[in-house]
C-alpha cells in the first residue's frame, strides 16, 4: 500500500515515516503534504491507498482537505491531538485516528485494519461517512457507524429509537427495521450520542427523546416509547429526563 503524510510540522512528518518504514512492512511513503493544497497536490500526484492527515494545519484543516478531494479513493488515518470536536466527528463514523505523541501499537492496528477492510467485499470507506455528516451539520440527520458480529451497520441518527444494554454489547431499536446488537458497550454509545439530545435513563437505556409518547409518575417513573415499549427511569437519572423535555 502506498502513503502519503500530510503534516505541518516536518518533525512530525519525518517521525511518522520512520514508524512506517520500520513497524508497517508492505507500506510505503510515497510523498508529503504541509498544508491542505500541498497535501492535495501529493494526493494528486501519488493516488495512495492511506492518507496519514494531521487535523489541524495553517490556512485549513484536515476535513477542508477531504471537502476539497475531488475523489475520495483512499482510506484516512487522523492524526492528532485531543479534540472534543474532532474526536466526537472520528468516533462518530468510526474513523481511524491516532493521538499524538504516535503510539506504535495504535499505528500498526490502524494500517493493519485498514488492510483487512480493503480487502473485503462490504468495504465502505470511514472518510466519506465523516465527510457526509461534517456537510450535514450536528442535527440528527447525521449517521453513525455501528460495528455488528458480522461487519457494521450505517444508520441515520434520527432512525434511533432507544438504545439497551445487554452486558458489554448494545441492542439498537429503530423506529423502522428490526433491532441490531453492536460490539460496543452503552457508555460507549451515551457519550457518542448525548450532543444529539439522547438521554441515559437507566443503567440499562439510553433514549432518543423524539420517541417518548409518554411519562408515568412513580419513584423514577416509566417512559413509553412509540413502539409501545415501557422503560423504567431510575430515581437518580429523573431529573435530567425532566430537564431534556423542558429544553
């Protein structure tokens, strides 16, 4: 596979070569960008499979850079430093990412997913789902990727009914088409999902409040949710059930 580094600090460019050529055999650099017309004019030029994109860059940032590639034909690796921002958008489409400083082991897992993913018949690359949501703005018209036994699930944001846990997985129910268990847990899915109103409820549901038909009064009360399903609300999670609805 060929790589091209987009960075705009050539210490951090010239590091991350060096982890490549040394941890990630069958990889190759092909060129180098420092800024989004620099990195463009590279991706241009090499036609990589792996774009290793730093977020934050002069006059631009890594997702302008992907607004502006003509044709997304090549899977993006993020590198940067913590962002909430940043981080909710890469979780979000389950992007790859990696924080600086660079960890190798985090470097080699995300080459060798990478590899693994382009080689299979599902394959959908992550950049485009980010892309689609960043030009969709932060309502629930968004998409989320949701890896399942089998592969992974895209689905819209607003389709999502409430969400269970079941032990370290997560049963989605949507408001059309049946439920999905993903290999992640709730907490995962209750930071993932909480700037798009979903509220934790319960230790067990996390809920789209678009969905509540009903409250009934009690110690923490029960929600009913459109598809007729009655979950109970824990005494310590009321309050900001309450506080959801009176936004």
């Amino acid at each position: 596979m060929k790589a091209v580094i987009i960075d705009d600090e050539k210490d951090s460019r010239e590091i991350l070569a060096n982890y490549i050529a040394k941890y990630c055999p069958g990889v190759t650099v092909s060129g180098f960008g420092e800024s989004v017309d620099t990195g463009l004019a590279a991706i241009a030029e090499h036609q990589p499979d792996i774009v290793f994109l730093d977020i934050e860059m002069p006059y631009g940032n890594g997702f302008d850079l992907l607004d502006r590639a003509p044709e997304i034909s090549f899977e993006t690796v993020f590198v940067t430093a913590f962002d909430h921002y940043a981080m909710q958008a890469l979780n979000q489409s389950a992007a790859y990412y990696l924080l600086k400083p660079i960890d190798i082991d985090e470097l080699i897992k995300a080459v060798e997913k990478i590899r693994k993913e382009r080689s299979e018949d599902h394959y959908t690359q992550h950049a485009r789902i980010l892309l689609d949501n960043l030009r969709a703005g932060p309502e629930q018209h968004q998409k989320v990727m949701l890896p399942t036994l089998e592969g992974f699930e895209i689905v819209s944001i607003r389709n999502i009914m409430y969400c269970e846990a079941e032990d370290n997985f997560t049963r989605f129910h949507f408001e059309s088409g049946p439920p999905q268990l993903i290999c992640r847990t709730l907490k995962h899915f209750e930071d993932l999902l909480r700037p798009y109103r979903f509220v934790r409820i319960h230790r067990s549901y996390l809920i789209n409040p678009e969905y509540v038909i009903r409250y009934s009064k009690g110690k923490g009360g029960y929600i009913t949710m459109k598809n007729n399903k009655e979950l109970e609300v824990s005494p310590n999670r009321k309050k900001e059930l309450m506080e959801a609805f009176e936004k």
